[in-house]
C-alpha cells in the first residue's frame, strides 16, 4: 500500500504543514495548484523536494476558493468546472516537468473531493476532465462499497482509477467517513495505527458501530501538518513496509 499526503499548501508568509519533514515518508505527493492554497514558489520548493526524495506527484486541484482553503462547495456549471480542473492540472504538470517529473494522478480537495463522491454528475465531470487530457493520468478518490460502480463508470473513458482510504479518520458503516462534527471522527495515535495495522492484514476497518468493512485501498492518505503528525507517518510508513 502506497502513502499520499496534501502539501504544497503554504502560501505567501503564511505556513502550511511540514513538507520537508513528512516527504521522505511517503510514495505520493498531492500538491495544491493554487486555487484553495499553494503559490508559485510554494510549488517549485514542492516539486524540487519531492524529486530529491523520488516521490511521485499528483496535482491537488480544487473550488476557487482560497479564502476558504477549498473547503466550500461551489456550484459550477460543469464546463465551468473542467475548465477550473484543466488549468490547475496543466500548471501543476508543466512546473513538474521543469524538475524532471512527470504528474501522475489527480486529486481533488476539499469540498470538491466530497462533492465527487455524493453527486454522479460532478464525478462524471471529473473522470471525464482527467480522462480528457492529453496524456494519460490517473484520477484518485476513495475507497468505499461502491468501488465496482466507479470502476464501471471510468471504464468508458480507459481512465485508471487509485483507491484511497484513510488512516485516521473513523468510518460510518455505509464506508463514508463519520462527520468531523461527531464524536470519534479523527483516531488518536494508538486507534491510527491499529486501523493501519487492520488495512494491510485483512483490507477492513472497524466502522463506528464496529462493523468490519470491506475496503480495497491501493493508498492510504496521512497527514504532515505538525511534528506529531510526522511521528505517526514515520510509524505507519514502517508498518507499511513491513506489511
């Protein structure tokens, strides 16, 4: 199992998680394009680390909504929405290609990455802008009982499709992730990595009701946003390793 983590996220004076320290963890690098948080210099430090460590990237596209870190659904009209995909998709790869790299995959954030996965019309726009463009990449998203529908529904356009779940977050019986709003939504330290330890040996997790669920995750997302955060992904990449 592959590890991604969100960075690129600073922007102008204002500091954003712990890119240097968290990158030598990880396979997958999902670097924001500029529209929810990431600048031009932010981006060029996060490419040249991620090709120093061999580190494959991904572009992190989300709403244009910088004020409110992409957190905020938008609703656009579907070209609208395309367009907004194409161009962040396209800086990202061409500042890649400028330190060696070649963009992977795509993943959305924040809001729209939620909206993605409730609404089959916003997902259709996505597949379709990634599997759109001029050379091909693959289209992140989460791991949940409806694998096999996605799959169908990328099958037309030929567009890969990469499984993620998550290390510390709870999920809801259904395979969505519990509300931040409720109690237990985000793992500590210990219940992270026991969810870690479940995925590599059985591919489940406990959901809050302490359902085992099925889930087929080819990457788990982890976080690097303060030392503590690093610690537990040091921990998990070796767990990782060794499963």
């Amino acid at each position: 199992m592959l590890l991604n983590c969100d960075l690129g996220e600073s922007y102008g004076s204002w500091t954003m998680g712990l890119d240097e320290e968290v990158m030598h963890h990880i396979h997958q690098a999902n670097i924001a394009c500029g529209f929810h948080a990431g600048d031009p210099l932010t981006l060029e430090h996060t490419l040249d680390l991620a090709a120093r460590h061999g580190v494959s990237v991904g572009a992190h596209p989300a709403y244009p909504d910088l004020v409110g870190f992409g957190r905020r659904s938008m609703a656009l009209s579907a070209d609208e929405l395309r367009a907004t995909l194409r161009y962040q998709i396209a800086a990202l790869d061409g500042m890649a290609a400028c330190h060696g790299l070649a963009l992977a995959y795509v993943k959305p954030h924040g809001a729209l990455y939620n909206d993605m996965m409730a609404d089959a019309a916003v997902r259709a726009t996505v597949m379709h802008t990634v599997a759109s463009y001029h050379r091909p990449l693959a289209l992140m998203l989460q791991a949940t009982p409806e694998a096999d529908r996605h799959r169908e529904e990328a099958a037309p356009w030929n567009l890969p499709l990469l499984f993620e779940a998550f290390a510390d977050r709870c999920y809801t019986d259904d395979g969505r992730l519990l509300s931040r709003r409720q109690p237990g939504a985000v793992h500590d330290h210990r219940r992270t990595l026991t969810q870690v330890e479940q995925l590599i040996e059985t591919g489940t997790v406990t959901t809050v009701s302490g359902k085992r669920l099925p889930l087929s995750a080819d990457t788990l997302c982890v976080h690097g946003d303060n030392p503590e955060a690093v610690a537990v992904v040091a921990e998990i990449r070796t767990l990782v390793d060794l499963g």
